[in-house]
C-alpha cells in the first residue's frame, strides 16, 4: 500500500527536526548522527519529489523540500567544521 501525503510529510518533519538537532550542537548528536540524518532527509527528499496528486501537495512540498535541502546544507557545514576542529587538534 502506497504512503499518504500526510505520513510522509511527517516522516520528513521528524527527520529534519533530529537533523536540526544534530546542526545546532545538542548534547548527544555524534557526526555519525549527523551524517545519517542526512541520509535520511535524503532519501525522504527523494520520495516527496516523486510528487502528489494535489497542486496543493504539490507547492507545500516543493517548500518542504527547500527547507529539507537547506538543513542539510547547514548539517553538512557543521560536519566540515567539526572536521577541520579536530584536524588543527591533532594536526
């Protein structure tokens, strides 16, 4: 049975709200989350542009997707700071 709009849309609003967890600093968010959560955004990124029956659907995904794809821009910098930290570390 195909997924509705609505599971969806949640699924993705989970996924970005640990993302944004892992992007702001909070306590217990590894780089492994991190990059995992980006995966996940991903890969729900990929199903939401397969797109909806409704123009509705349509633009509050296209939204969603924008916002999704930022997060993981932002995620993706904060790896890269992480990584250059712990290189001049023990470099």
């Amino acid at each position: 049975m195909p997924e509705s709009y609505s599971d969806l849309r949640r699924e993705m609003a989970e996924a970005c709200e640990f993302l944004r967890g892992f992007t702001l600093g909070k306590r217990g968010f590894t780089q492994r989350d991190g990059v995992a959560a980006m995966s996940r955004v991903r890969e729900l990124c990929s199903r939401l542009e397969e797109g909806f029956p409704t123009e509705a659907q349509e633009k509050e995904a296209g939204a969603a997707l924008a916002s999704a794809k930022h997060q993981i821009l932002a995620a993706k910098a904060r790896i890269d700071l992480l990584r250059d930290k712990h290189t001049l570390k023990t470099g």
